[in-house]
C-alpha cells in the first residue's frame, strides 16, 4: 500500500473569503496558529520556540562588512554532522542564521571542504565533544577539522562566565526570537525543519533532530569571538587574538 501525507493551510481552504480566513486564524492562540492553520505539528508537551516562523524568516541580503560572522559546529556520525554561520549586528545584538549544512555518515574531510568556501577567516565554536578522541586517529574531533583547515576556536563553546547550560542558551535564543532579534535566511529547509521538530517530551527537551539548531545554539554562545571576513588574522575589531590556528 502506498502512503502518503498531505498537508494543507487555511489558505487552501476556497470556500473561505481572505476576510473570513484572517477572523480565523487571529481567533486561535498566538502558539496554535502554525497548528492549526498551516498543519505545522506541536511534538510532545509542546515546540521549545514556540514562534511563528514568519517573525524569524527574513530574505537574502548582503551582510554588511562591519558586521561580524561566526560558524557553530555539533559534531555526529549516526546522527547528521550540522553547521551554521551567523551574522551579528552588534549595535542591535540581532544575529541572523545565514548558512547551513547537514550531512549523515561523513568525515572531517567532507565536511571540511563543504564548508571551507564560507570563508577561510570564519572561527568555529564547537561543543563539548570536540574533546573527545576519534577512534580511528586517535586525535581529538576539533583537531581533526583544525587540520582540514577550519578555524576552530581554541576551547569548546561558553558563555562568557564560563557557563554552558543547554537550557540558559535556548532561553537567550528564544529571548532573541520574541524581540525580533533572531532572523533565519529563508530557504535554510534543512533548519527549519528541525524548528518546527523540537520539543520537549514530560519537561525535558527530546534531543533528536536538533543538529542544527545546536550548531546555532554554540554560535550564539559563542558569538563574542566573531570575526569579519576584513580580517585575515582572527583578530576580532573588539576582541583579543583569538589564538586560533
């Protein structure tokens, strides 16, 4: 038997005038509307950003030269390997999510040279298991993609005190989302669709499919260090050198 899924929005619904369509939807809660009227699921206990997608979707545009860019990176074999490269503006601290790569079951290698040609300056915040130990080199993973030419910062990703709590970091993301200072590039698919997946299961957050988004997470987190691509050196316009290799 052949299955499939099909999901429609209120919009497909014709026999509804725009007018009626608009009285409908601003009628459901502000966290069922993507539900409710465009068939976006709410997973478990409930989606951890709980925004619509249209507040954090912005087009394309040329990132500015004073604005600086940083990479995150969460390491996985079984699960995918994914990276993102933020822009900040830091007189408004908005960053905005402008690339992204995921891929299953690949090396350092491959996933090097994929992300090489977002800029040779870029510095890379990673979690941490970039500490751990590769089974086959024996080197530890933020080594490995050291080697392949990427600019990884020299300790796992922090907040500035030295923190690293998962749940302090989803709150300054979510913080960031509700004020209008977290924009994704539209056509990013592969992020949103672990937007619209994450969820929590009885309080806790279900870690599936959230590769992405914690590349983003470590960005974030990290986004001190970041960089402009007018400087080859590493050495950030505010920031100490980052002693990077």
């Amino acid at each position: 038997m052949t299955r499939a899924v099909v999901t429609m929005t209120i919009d497909d619904a014709g026999h509804y005038t725009p007018e009626e369509r608009e009285a409908i939807v601003a009628s459901y809660l502000p966290h069922e509307r993507e539900a409710r009227a465009k068939g976006i699921p709410v997973m478990g206990s409930g989606r951890i950003f709980a925004v619509p997608e249209d507040q954090i979707t912005c087009e394309h545009f040329d990132i500015p030269r004073h604005w600086v860019q940083i990479g995150g990176i969460d390491f996985g074999w079984d699960h995918p390997t994914a990276a993102v490269c933020i822009a900040w503006d830091r007189d408004l601290d908005a960053v905005y999510v402008t690339k992204a790569h995921r891929l299953r079951e690949a090396t350092p290698v491959i996933h090097a040279a994929a992300l090489r040609p977002w800029g040779d300056w870029l510095p890379w915040a990673w979690p941490h298991d970039g500490l751990q130990h590769d089974k086959g080199s024996g080197e530890q993973l933020a080594t490995l993609y050291r080697k392949q030419g990427l600019k990884m910062l020299p300790e796992r990703a922090t907040f500035a005190d030295g923190s690293n709590g998962v749940e302090a970091g989803l709150m300054l993301m979510l913080d960031m989302m509700q004020t209008g200072r977290f924009k994704v590039f539209a056509g990013l698919n592969d992020w949103f669709q672990e937007y619209r997946m994450y969820h929590r299961k009885d309080g806790k957050v279900v870690k599936e499919y959230d590769d992405l988004l914690s590349a983003t997470r470590y960005a974030i987190m990290m986004r001190r260090f970041a960089t402009t691509s007018l400087n080859k050196w590493g050495k950030s316009l505010d920031y100490p050198l980052l002693g990077v290799i």
